[in-house]
C-alpha cells in the first residue's frame, strides 16, 4: 500500500460545502500514479512504449464528507495484476480523526495506442509483480 497525502481545495467543494463526488476518481488516479511510480514505472516512458492502461471498471463508496481544507490521506492499494489488467482498492481517510469518507476500485487494461488489448512487456510487469508481492507478503 502507498499513501498520497493532499489537502482538499476549494475547487474540489460543491454549494454544500462539501468536497463534489466526481473529486474522488481524482484521488484515486493520484493514488494510482504514485504506485505505480513508488514500483519505478514512468508513466511516460510506457506511453512512449505505445502502451496505454484505460479503466474499464470504477466503483465508490461515500461514507462521510470531505470538506475545504480537510488534508485527506489515499491510501492506494494493488489487489491484482497480470499482463493484460491490474485492479487498485482505495481508503480516502481524514487525516485529522481517522474518519473512512470513501473506498473504491479500479480495473485497468493493457492497450496500445489504438484501443487493442496487448501483454505488458515483463520489463513493465515484473516491477508491477514486485510490488504485489510485497503487499501480500
């Protein structure tokens, strides 16, 4: 598991006062960035590579409410990989008292530029392998 910590900005709230519910799929690409560059994998470099990683499955879960200012902690985690798909559970947790606002999950397949399902190259998947194990061990 990684953790990204941020701070919610006064963009992300909506007339309630609250942070808007599209703000979450955001968190989560951030969380799923920042793994995938903690298991030294550029996302340039694969875009270069012609391999792209589109979602073909979201879902959240509200729980509470974030709000301006809040600093929030998304606590991103791999729960499967392979070489054509890789899955990502997410916590968005209040720093301040722990509160569980939101958990979701991503699925992600392998495509080339045109939309095609490839195999990751074992260059990609072996650092991706690496740090699935070492969240299961």
């Amino acid at each position: 598991m990684i953790t990204v910590r941020e701070k919610v900005r006064f963009v992300e709230t909506d007339m309630m006062g609250v942070v808007h519910h599209a703000n979450y799929f955001r968190w989560f690409e951030m969380g799923r960035v920042e793994y995938l560059r903690q298991v030294n994998i550029s996302l340039l470099e694969m875009m270069a590579d012609n391999i792209v990683f589109p979602i073909t499955h979201v879902d959240c879960q509200y729980r509470a409410s974030a709000k301006f200012d809040d600093h929030i902690l998304i606590e991103t985690t791999m729960t499967e990989v392979s070489p054509v798909k890789m899955v990502f559970t997410y916590k968005i947790v209040r720093e301040a008292d722990g509160v569980l606002l939101a958990t979701g999950s991503t699925q992600n397949v392998f495509t080339d530029n045109q939309g095609k399902i490839i195999r990751l190259p074992s260059r990609y998947i072996s650092n991706l392998k690496m740090g699935f194990e070492s969240v299961r061990e």
